[in-house]
C-alpha cells in the first residue's frame, strides 16, 4: 500500500511493473526469472491463448466474426486468424474489440488473487502499442542490439527476413521503448547478468522506502 508523494491518498495492493520487449528480446525468460524470485507475474499471451481454446471466452466471438477460423474442437485456429486479419486494420480492431476486453478481465483478476503481495509483473508484449503503461507503477523493457535480435528470431523454425521486418514495422521502436522506460533489462549479456539485474529491480521495488503508486494508475 503505497501512494506516490504528493500525489493524492493511499493507493491499495501490490506495486505494478508492466513487463514489456520486442520479439527476440529475451522477455519471455526474463519473466521466468522474476517469477521464480518469488514475483507473481501475468503473463498476457497466455491469457490470449486460454481465450482462444474451445473453452475460451473468446472463441465463439472470434468464430462469428471471422467465419473459417475456427479448428475442428472449436478453437481459434491461429493462422487462419491470422491471415483473415493480415493488412487489414478494420478487422483488425475488430478483433481487439473482442479480445482486449477480456484480457483486461483476466489482469484485474490476477490483481485480484495477489492483492496481498509487494510487487506483481504485468508481461504484455505491446504494452505500449496499447497504452497499457497506463496501468503500471513503472515499465521494464526486455532489450538486446539489433543483431542479436535479428539472429534470435530468424533461428526459429520457419522465420524469414520478410516475417520479421513486418512484425518489427508493427512493434514500437526499441530505442523509444527503452527511452520510456523506468528500468532497461539488458539481456545480450547473458542470463546471470540479466538475472543479477532482475533481482536489483525487485530489491529496489519491494524494499522500505521503495518507488510509490501513481494515484490512480
């Protein structure tokens, strides 16, 4: 229960630090190492994938939208979503219309159940291509050198050059993610360097005196 000073009154539950990174980063691992100190994280993409399963609030939703994407059990057949949307923003809002919603369900429940704990990790991939900072005490962004960003993800089986420039054209740039951000976690160092990092950060935001809410964040 923190407030930031002079900012207005108590604000209540754990501190929130919105977890974000370009594709190849490194942000999936470095939420791992968050959640195995002990951090409560919420991980967006996979809340994504349970909406999309044939028991997924989503699926229905996304199959009457865009008939033909749904698999046989009644999933949402993720390549077929992905093709019926591709180059076509109206659709594409159509979508986040759906699913944003939930999402956004699924997180204030997770604050919900850890209402009680210092410190929780918000992992959103487009955290700020969605205006999502707005929800967090402080950002960290996951960060490496183009080259190594480049060489991460086009070792992934069935990768190109042209997959990644288009996903990268969608993506904030790195620079002004890391230029945003509250904490920068360097992960071309390799994994004790970011792990060493990671613990600093929940040191610093879990300790007395540590960085207030923003009222009414």
């Amino acid at each position: 229960m923190r407030t930031k000073a002079g900012s207005g009154p108590v604000v209540p539950g754990p501190f929130v630090l919105g977890l974000t990174g370009s594709i190849g980063m490194g942000k999936s691992a470095t939420a791992r190492m968050f959640a195995a100190l002990g951090v409560p994280v919420h991980d967006a993409d996979a809340a994504v994938h349970a909406l999309y399963g044939s028991e997924g609030q989503a699926a229905a939703a996304i199959g009457a939208a865009f008939p033909g994407v749904l698999d046989p059990q009644g999933g949402v057949d993720r390549v077929r979503l992905r093709a019926a949307v591709l180059d076509a923003p109206d659709r594409m809002a159509a979508l986040e219309a759906i699913v944003h919603p939930l999402v956004r369900a699924a997180s204030a429940a997770f604050l919900a159940r850890h209402a009680d704990a210092p410190l929780v990790v918000l992992d959103i991939p487009l955290l700020y291509e969605t205006r999502g900072e707005g929800r967090c005490d402080a950002v960290a962004v996951v960060s490496a050198p183009p080259e190594i960003q480049r060489a991460r993800v086009l070792a992934r089986p069935g990768m190109t050059e042209a997959a990644l420039d288009a996903i990268l054209a969608k993506q904030m740039p790195d620079a002004e993610k890391r230029a945003r951000a509250d904490f920068v976690i360097d992960t071309s160092r390799g994994f004790p360097a970011a792990e060493a990092e990671v613990a600093r950060i929940v040191s610093r935001l879990t300790a007395a005196g540590a960085p207030a809410h923003r009222a009414g964040g």
